[in-house]
C-alpha cells in the first residue's frame, strides 16, 4: 500500500470519528427536543422539509442534492426512533415502489405494515394500527390513480406530506435468455409504461395485469413450468433481490422521466414550512360558468393551481367532483383568502391538507 493511499484512509477514519460524534450530538438534541413536545406529534414532515432544502441550498458537492437528501433522511429517522420507531403502511408486497416510497421518506423499520390493497391502507391509518399510510396518487405518464383520490373524499385522513420517485422499471425472470419469454405479468399502469418496449421487444408476448408488480415478481418466483411457458414480471431491481429473479433488460419504461407521485396520510395537520401545497376537492354549483367563477378567486389572490383532475363523484349520473392542488399553505394569508371565497361559491369544499412540496 503506497504512503499516499494510506494517508487518504487515516484522514478517512478521522473524519468519520468527528461524524459518529457530531451525529450523536445531534440525536442528543433531538430527544430534548422531543421532551419538549406537549402534543405528542413525532413526525414533523416540514421541518424535515426545511432541514433538506437549507442542507441542499449550502451543498457545494462533490455529493448530488439527491445524495445528501438520502443521507440525512437517514439520519433524521434514527434519531426520531429515539423518541419513537414509527409504523407505516404501504401497498405491498415487499418489493413494490410504495415500499420504496416509504423507505425514502421514512427509513423503515420493523414496524412496517404491508398491506394487499390501498383500500386497507387508508383503514389502519384510519383505526389508528399506524402511524401513517403511503399511497401512489398519480403518475407522470398515466394519471391519477382513481381509487385513492375516491378514498380521499370519503376519508378523516389528511395528507401530511408528498414523495416523487422516479419509476425504473426492469424485467424479471427466472430464464437467462429474453427471447424465450411468452408471457408478461405486471400492474396494469407498469404495463402501460413500458408499452412501446414491450411491442418491439416482445411483441408476441402475451400480457396480464396483477395487482402490483412486486405481486408479479413473487408470482413469477413461485411459478412452476410444465408446459415450456417462460413468464416474467415487469417490476423494479428490489424485487428481483427479493425474489431471486434474474435482471434481463433495465429501464424499460417508455418515458426515462417516468415518476410516481405518492401521499403520506396522517391524522394531523402539517405546519407551514415555507414551500407548500394545498389539496382540496370541491364540486361546483349546477349552473353556467359555476365552475369558472368558483377557480376565479384563486386566480385573483395569486394562488397558483398545478393539478386539476376531474373524478365521478358515484352521487348521481354525470355528477363529477374537482381535485385541486395549488401552491402554498391553507394558513398563508393569500390562500385562506381564496379558499374562504372559494368555499362561498362552491356546493362542496374539503381540504385534504397541507404539507411540504416534495423535495428531491
């Protein structure tokens, strides 16, 4: 070993002593903190927030935003576990993108509740089984997902903070070789992501949607061919460790920019952090330019709207509910002042919530 190298690594070694320090230092402080707290809220989604964007503001590299995100996320969970280890629902199985969701928002534990369906996730936040729910709420390719915006009308629950994660797809199976492959097994939304690369790669290949593509992989993993049939799953790199399945094509989804966006659900409201959204569902009046006047308000106070998606609201033929998203907090003076006028001229308003636009 050169004199050089062997320096670099003792300057390694010291620097880490001083972080092993300065990173208990800060758990110290972080348990006084939580002492301190009368309301017995442990996750506070926008300081973290606040935390990863002043970090990203001052990061001069050679580490990405990205990078130093992930590191200090890891760094907060451990020392929230300190006053408590949070439970958390996703959709699974293991392996799916909602895990993956949770695990960068959250850093699971061993108090993770894997549930077979969105539906089950609302209702152990719900019945208070955990601490809170991650659900996928809409994709930059495919939409919306129907099922949680209709949960979240009829639902107590209130978004306390939101996940962007891109979506890299992969093929998985237990062959070597792509071209045996017959059949294809996925979500309905993953299949329709790698559409394209499905028809010129695979193009005899039949299809067929599960309820998620971990479910996928698992099925390919427990499958056993006795008539020459070579089945794969479309799903991401974890669930092919999990499920020991060979990795035959990366990054198969048709957009390279595909991502997923999800909701953190919680029984509480989220303070502001400084860079906020605001989801609100309404309906408008029966009558010509209803709708028109009740977004008005918004428009007037300069609050900016970045989502607008339309649902059947399952209350009467052609009667359909509005999903909004708009910038800033529900406590911002500009935007209380749109909601309070918005909420006058609508026959239905409820605030989902407020939190902490996503940060990388």
């Amino acid at each position: 070993m050169s004199e050089q190298l062997k320096e670099h690594r003792n300057q390694i070694d010291a620097i880490d002593e001083q972080l092993l320090k300065l990173v208990n230092e800060r758990a110290k402080l972080a348990r006084q903190i939580g002492a301190l707290k009368d309301d017995g809220v442990i996750y506070r989604p926008e300081r973290e927030a606040q935390v990863l964007r002043r970090l990203q503001a001052n990061n001069a590299g050679p580490l990405s935003n990205e990078a130093v995100s992930n590191i200090f996320r890891g760094v907060m969970s451990n020392c929230r576990a300190l006053e408590k280890e949070l439970s958390i629902a996703f959709l699974g199985p293991l392996g799916t993108y909602s895990e993956e969701a949770a695990l960068k928002q959250f850093g699971l534990g061993k108090t993770a509740l894997v549930c077979g369906s969105i539906d089950e996730v609302f209702r152990a936040v719900e019945a208070n089984q955990v601490d809170y729910g991650v659900v996928p709420v809409e994709n930059s390719t495919e939409g919306a997902i129907g099922l949680t915006l209709d949960l979240l009308l009829s639902s107590s629950l209130k978004i306390c903070g939101e996940i962007t994660l891109p979506i890299h797809h992969c093929l998985l199976s237990k062959q070597t070789d792509i071209s045996q492959i017959s059949h294809v097994f996925s979500h309905t939304q993953s299949l329709a992501q790698c559409h394209e690369w499905l028809s010129k790669t695979l193009p005899k290949a039949e299809r067929e949607a599960v309820t998620s593509n971990a479910r996928a992989a698992q099925m390919i993993h427990d499958l056993v061919s006795t008539d020459g049939t070579f089945a794969a799953a479309i799903a991401s790199k974890r669930a092919a460790e999990l499920f020991k399945l060979n990795v035959l094509a990366e990054n198969i989804e048709d957009d390279a920019k595909n991502t997923t966006r999800f909701l953190v659900l919680g029984t509480h409201d989220v303070a502001t952090s400084g860079a906020d959204k605001t989801s609100l569902v309404m309906t408008s009046k029966n009558t010509p330019g209803a709708m028109v006047q009740l977004l008005e308000p918004l428009s007037r106070h300069g609050v900016s709207m970045t989502k607008f998606e339309s649902r059947p609201s399952k209350q009467g033929l052609w009667d359909y509910v509005f999903f909004v998203d708009i910038e800033g907090h529900q406590t911002d003076a500009k935007v209380l002042a749109a909601l309070n006028e918005c909420q006058q001229r609508a026959s239905f308003l409820k605030v989902l919530g407020s939190y902490p636009a996503a940060v990388l």
